[in-house]
C-alpha cells in the first residue's frame, strides 16, 4: 500500500510541475512602452517603468 501512496504522490507532483511549466513561460506577453519603446517580460519590472514614467510627467 506504502509504494502505490509514493507513485500517487509522485504523479500528482509531476502533473503539477508540468502544469507550471506549461502555464507559465509559454503564456506571457511582452511588456512594451508606447512612448520608449522599453520592452520587458517581468512585471516587476514593467510596474517600475510605468512610475518612473509617471514620475516624469509630475515633475
């Protein structure tokens, strides 16, 4: 019983992670600045952007 509850486990990880990967990389859109042309695929990095362009504006 032990050995089926490990491949159980084990599958269902493996059909997570392949979700994951599926999911992720292959769903994102590129960021891009209409005004720079700054292009980006974090949107980490797209949020700072857009302050720093905000900022510009302001001051």
């Amino acid at each position: 019983m032990e050995q089926v509850t490990i491949y159980s486990v084990g599958f269902v990880l493996f059909v997570y992670c392949l979700y994951l990967l599926l999911s992720g990389p292959l769903d994102r859109q590129p960021y891009r600045c209409s005004k720079c042309g700054f292009e980006t695929y974090s949107e980490l990095e797209a949020t700072g952007h857009e302050k720093l362009e905000n900022a510009h504006k302001v001051s």
